[in-house]
C-alpha cells in the first residue's frame, strides 16, 4: 500500500488528466512514496488528505520577476488543490553583496508583502514564506535587516512571523565567503507552532527524530554572478521517506500529509517518551 495515494503514471500524463491540455506549467515532479511496513498502513482515502506544495524556484536580485515566477507557480498549486504552498528563504530575491541587499529590503508592510498578501486571497491558500529580507521597526537605528519567515491564511492575513536567530556565515569554495550577520540581525525568539489546514507547521524539524513531516522547500540554479544553489527540493515523511522531490530548474512537487498515518507512527514509535528532562530541560517550554 502507497500510504500518500499518489497514482503511478508519468508526471504528463497525470496532468492531462487533472488539468486537460491548456495548461502551461514551468515543471512539475511526483515522486511515488516507497511501500510502508504493513503495520503502519492506514485506510483512509488519500485524496481526503490535505495537499501541500513545494516551490523551487531561483531567485535574483530583480524582485518583480521573482514575484512574477512565485505567482505563477503558488496559482499552479492551487489549480492542483493544494491547500498550502511553500515558498524557499529568498523567495524574494537574492542579491549580489549585502549593500544590494539592505537597498532591496522592504518592510512587512511594504508593496512586496501586499502583492503576496493579494496572491494568498486571490488563490485561497496558505502561503508559507520561507525567508522575507524585512527592515525591521528598529531599521533606522541598525541599517541592518531581519530573516523573517512569513505565514499568510488564505484570507491573505499575517498569521505568524519568524525571524531566524541563528545565521549563516559561510565559505563556499569556488563562491567566496557568505557572511549573513553582516547584513542581518538575528531574531530575538522562537515562536509556537502554527495551526494550518495541513496541520501545525514547525519552523525547524528532523523528520524521523521529530516524527513529522518535513517540508524543505529551496533555491535552485544560478541567482547571479556570484551564488548558486543546489534545489532538489523535497517532502519526507514521518518514517523518513521522501515522498515527493523536485528535478532540476524552478518547479514545484505536490505531497498529500497524513495526520493519520503521523499518529499511528508515533504509537508504534514512542521517540517522545524516551526524553531526558533530567539532561536538557524540558523542551517546549521558556528556559529560566
């Protein structure tokens, strides 16, 4: 048994079936979830699971056409009836050197945020931004910027923000140094999960040592003349598996979310049961 449902046919062939021949899409990409142990099949109906959608796209540093090609893959989504899209950090834009990046920075209530804000309503899903380059209240003080993950309802409502407290300063070999704290202020907590309509999303998680779905939605390809990125977005299961990958190139895969089936893992599994309070303090809670 195929625990998320997905119909074994070449990725063509489901869309003609779907969607009829008037469609033009950027790609699409299925992959088939592996078999479960028998033990950890479930019968509810797949397509009564909620749909979710991963966009790969490559950002650069002109942020209309980065809008332009998130929209048209966020609308693709809700064409297939997902319920929630998710976008990569930097789906805004990347830039060149961090003086470009303060330059293309905008508030959370800036002309960007509004367009997305639009796209949500319009669609009528929720939209998951990865990362959202946003100059802060505390902008004028700092001339520096927040990584911020944004959720949006599908009423186009800012339900959630996250500003990522751990930064990423790096050397890539052949790239050159990538320094973020440079540019950008680290955040200043960590927030609750969210309820969704495909469950409460967690802004940080392992798969199999979380036991829920992990949902990495990435950059792809060459942004300009200094950064690339690898792609190969994907969805894995609570066991694990990846139960859909994107190929090469901007695109997005699709992925039903078994709450059913993360229960039932769970029972037969109890990771959560083997925590050491005593080591690390109970987790979940404020630290004193």
């Amino acid at each position: 048994m195929v625990g998320l449902g997905f119909i074994i046919r070449p990725p063509h062939q489901l869309l003609s079936l779907l969607l009829g021949p008037r469609l033009r899409i950027l790609r699409l990409s299925i992959l088939c979830a592996q078999p479960r142990p028998r033990s950890m099949a479930i019968s509810s109906s797949s397509w009564d699971l909620p749909l979710v959608a991963v966009c790969q796209v490559t950002s650069t540093p002109d942020k209309q056409q980065n809008f332009k090609t998130c929209a048209e893959l966020v609308r693709e989504a809700a064409r297939l009836g997902a319920c929630l899209a998710f976008l990569p950090e930097a789906f805004d834009f990347i830039g060149r050197d961090p003086e470009e990046t303060l330059r293309l920075s905008e508030p959370l209530g800036g002309k960007l945020l509004g367009e997305y804000t639009q796209l949500a309503r319009e669609c009528g899903l929720w939209l998951s931004l990865g990362g959202f380059h946003e100059r802060g209240q505390d902008w004028e003080q700092t001339q520096k910027i927040y990584n911020c993950h944004v959720i949006l309802n599908n009423t186009g409502s800012v339900v959630a923000t996250y500003r990522k407290t751990h930064l990423c300063d790096v050397e890539i070999p052949g790239q050159g140094p990538m320094c973020e704290s440079n540019s950008t202020i680290p955040g200043p907590s960590l927030e609750p999960p969210v309820s969704t309509p495909a469950g409460k999303v967690l802004l940080r998680a392992r798969a199999i040592e979380t036991q829920c779905y992990v949902v990495a939605a990435a950059q792809c390809g060459r942004h300009h003349e200094k950064r690339a990125s690898y792609g190969h977005s994907m969805v894995v299961d609570p066991w694990g598996t990846v139960v859909a990958r994107c190929s090469e190139g901007p695109g997005l895969c699709l992925a039903r979310i078994d709450l059913n089936y993360l229960r039932q893992l769970r029972q037969h599994l109890p990771v959560f049961q083997h925590r050491r309070p005593d080591l690390y303090g109970s987790l979940g809670h404020p630290l004193s």
